[in-house]
C-alpha cells in the first residue's frame, strides 16, 4: 500500500492526520525543502498533497520529487484563504482529458 503524506501549514493539513495520512507541519516554504529532501530518501511508492502556500513556492522541489517511481503529488486548497491555482490545475486536467472545459473558465 502506497504511503500518503500532507505538507503544509498546521491548519491546512490537521485534518487529513485525522483520516491516517503521515502529516508534516511547517511554517514557511524554506522549511518545506529540507522534508522534501527526506521525501526524496523514500523507495516505496507515496502520494505527497502539499497545501497551496507551500507548492507555490517549491516547485522545484515538487517536480524533482514526481520524477521518481511511482510518486504522484496533488496540490490541496488553503481553509479560510481565497485561491484559485488548484481549482486552474484541476480545471486544465478535466479540460485536457475530456477535451472539453466542463468547469468553465472565470
């Protein structure tokens, strides 16, 4: 069974610890490149969701990541905080795989 984990601020990650998923709190996104480095040190296949905060500012990290096997890594909404980059992400990823923007654009 693959390993989950969920990146982010305290807020924003809480509750999926509440469902088993490993949590790993940070304050910033510099602190979120070194457990990425300790993310990168794992063999088994994993699924890494990453608070919106955090994957703005650590796509390189992010994409360095998803280059090993069998690693996927979903971009998960703020609580209380207005955005709109993983509502875009899913949007292109429906528009592209339908062939057709079902969401509609802004």
């Amino acid at each position: 069974m693959p390993r989950v984990f969920a990146i982010g601020l305290r807020d924003d990650i809480m509750p999926f610890r509440a469902v088993g998923v490993e949590t790993i709190m940070v304050e910033d996104a510099a602190e979120a490149v070194n457990d990425f480095d300790e993310l990168q040190k794992i063999d088994e296949p994993c699924l890494l969701m990453v608070s919106e905060d955090v994957a703005r500012e650590c796509a390189y990290e992010i994409e360095r990541f998803r280059a090993g096997k069998h690693r996927a890594v979903v971009a998960i909404g703020a609580l209380g905080r207005k955005s709109g980059a993983t509502l875009a992400a899913i949007r292109s990823m429906v528009a592209r795989s339908l062939g057709v923007d079902l969401l509609g654009k802004k």
